[in-house]
C-alpha cells in the first residue's frame, strides 16, 4: 500500500499487474483481468463473449440479484431456471426444458461451498449451440477434474467483495478465461474501450476507443490487499474446512434441521471450499430472531428468488413456477462462518441452534 502512495498510480496500475498474475498462476487461467467488481466482472465477460441486444441468458432462479441483473445490464434478458436443492445451482433437467429459440448463453452459479454439474450443463449447452459462462463469483479454489471454477466454459469471474473467501477492504473483482480474444475485449472494455496495453500505462488514457467501454478499472489499493493475503489463502481454506466439519458433525440428526450441507467433489481432483455454511430449518425466520437475542448474526440467502424480485416483475413469473428456488428462499439461513472463527465459536452456535429446535418440539 506504501508502493501505491508513493507512485501516485491508484488505480489501474502495477499492483494490479501483479495479482493479475499471481490469480493466473493459481488458478490456471491463461488470462485474468481485473475490474472493479464481481457484478462489473459478468457484465464485461458477456459482452466481450458477444451477448447480443436481447439475447437469452439461462441463469438460476436461486442466486444473488447481480447474477440476473449482470444479464441485464449486458443488455441480455434472464431467463430463470429452478435449482437442485441439495447444491443449490441450477438442476440440469430445468435448464434442458427452458431452453427456448432465444436462449445463447447458460450461466451457472456455484454458491456457498460447491460447483454447478457442470458436465450436464455443458452437455444441455452443447446440444442446443449455448455458450457457458460461469458466475463464479464465490468459487475461488473450486475445482472439477482440476480446472479451477470459471474455466469451464468461455470464462468465469471472482469477486473480492471483502467478505469472501479471499476479500479486499472494498469493491474488486476479476475475469478468468482461456480465450485471448475474450481477455482482449475484456480487457479493452474495463477502460473505456480502449484496446492495447493500458495498464500502468497513463499515456493509453489519450488513445481511441474501439468500444463503447466503461470505467471498471481496478484500485491498486485493493490489488495491494489481495497480493498480501493471496499466499495466506489456502491455509485458510483448510480451516473454512475444518469448521464446516465441526458444524456437521455438531449438527447431524438433530431434529428440525432439514437440510445440511453435502460435499459433492468426488474425484481427487475435485475440490468444494466453503464460502458459507449454510442450513435449512422449518421455522427459519423464527430461528434467526433466537439467535440475534443471543448475540449470534446470520445471513438469509436469499429472501426472494430471482423471478420474484420487484425488477423482473415484467417477466410474469407466478409463485410456484420455482419450487426448489422457493423453498430454499424461506428455509435456508447461513450460520456464522469467516476464517476468524474457532471451534469455540461453533460450539456456541450449535447449543443456541439446538436449543431452539428443542424448544419447538416441546411446544408443539
């Protein structure tokens, strides 16, 4: 952070250079872009895959906003499709059926601490001529046959919202992707449209623009931050692990919950990492009071599934047309969960989990 001070360069720079480098090198990706944002990062990734004025783009009915609104913001339409309920990402067999003449791109979401079935959703796209890109936002350190999560497909991207797996001290994120054309565009977009090397590059500032770009360029602040905690992220992975453990084993059979995590990597060179742990219950609203009188916060992913949210009204969607998305928007809440946490700290959550539960039987 002292290197950026001093330079003068905020953002844009050789900070973000570097970690553009460092992300390569861990993920395996040929190209790694940065931007402003994870929610930019999609908007980008799209319009450099060619997303044209109303093109259909498949997306889980059971994410957060940005994966729809990216969509439209790229100046594509959303196109929902119901979630298994046991990953949360979108079931292939929903997304086979709602696959229309309009529908170019699928875009799977992995969420909370697993990957999309990535091998029926490519096989659904393969069929029907659909590109692949992947809201990979929450999946850093995911792996499936040992490509990391948002190589997959045409791209993917990483959010460093700060309270992910590796967070930065605001807003950034990054694009991932093999295709040179794609990081080209991409690239190019982020600032202004300006195409060539433009970063740390002030001179660029002056050039022509090829695109209608935007200014998604990344503050070598938050780069600084990233590159700092980088080499510290996978320890910190293994102990997301072993508290995601400790809250299973804590909370397995215990009456009332309906749903626990599951782990879905199955090879060696498959990886799930937790972002989230998150559970379903019954009585989930009730249960989040219990636990904010003992002092414990939660987070309710999500209260409202895509379709039904105020700014896809338009869209005509009905409650039901999305069961599994539905059910999970009022069952599931997102215990206490950050690389700071101890098994202290889980036992705690537990007990006040358990004696709520406990509490609801008897009454009943």
């Amino acid at each position: 952070m002292e290197d950026v001070f001093l330079s003068g360069k905020f953002s844009h720079g050789k900070q973000v250079g570097h970690l553009e480098s460092a992300l390569a090198a861990y993920t395996g990706a040929r190209h790694v872009i940065g931007v402003n944002s994870g929610t930019d990062a999609l908007v980008l990734l799209l319009r450099a895959c060619g997303l044209r004025p109303g093109d259909g783009v498949l997306v889980p009915a059971y994410s957060f906003f940005a994966t729809a609104s990216a969509v439209v913001l790229a100046g594509g339409r959303p196109q929902f499709v119901d979630i298994d309920p046991e990953t949360y990402a979108m079931d292939p067999v929903a997304l086979e059926a709602a696959v229309t003449d309009s529908s170019r791109f699928v875009m799977p979401v992995h969420l909370f601490h697993t990957m999309a079935d990535l091998a029926a959703v490519t096989a659904v796209a393969r069929r029907h001529g659909l590109t692949v890109v992947e809201d990979s936002a929450e999946a850093i350190g995911m792996r499936r046959g040992g490509v990391h999560a948002g190589l997959h497909g045409a791209g993917g991207v990483l959010s460093f919202f700060p309270s992910k797996t590796l967070g930065a001290l605001g807003d950034a994120g990054a694009v991932l992707t093999d295709d040179p054309e794609v990081a080209g565009t991409v690239a190019a977009l982020r600032h202004h449209g300006r195409p060539g090397r433009t970063l740390n590059n002030f001179p660029a500032i002056s050039t022509d623009s090829a695109w209608p770009g935007v200014n998604s360029k990344m503050d070598d602040i938050q780069a600084a931050v990233l590159l700092a905690k980088l080499p510290l992220l996978e320890e910190q992975i293994e102990h997301r692990a072993a508290l995601a453990d400790a809250y299973t084993a804590r909370l397995k059979d215990t009456p009332g919950i309906l749903r626990l995590p599951r782990a879905t990597a199955q090879g060696p060179d498959d990886r799930d990492v937790f972002y989230v742990y998150l559970i379903e219950v019954e009585d989930r609203d009730a249960l989040v009071d219990h636990l904010e009188r003992h002092g414990i916060g939660t987070e309710v992913y999500y209260p409202l599934p895509l379709p039904h949210q105020p700014a896809f009204a338009g869209l005509g969607h009905r409650p039901g047309d999305f069961p599994n998305a539905e059910a999970a928007s009022r069952h599931a809440v997102a215990l206490p969960f950050h690389a700071d946490l101890d098994t202290g700290d889980v036992d705690r959550v537990c007990d006040t989990v358990r004696s709520f539960l406990a509490a609801r039987r008897t009454a009943v």
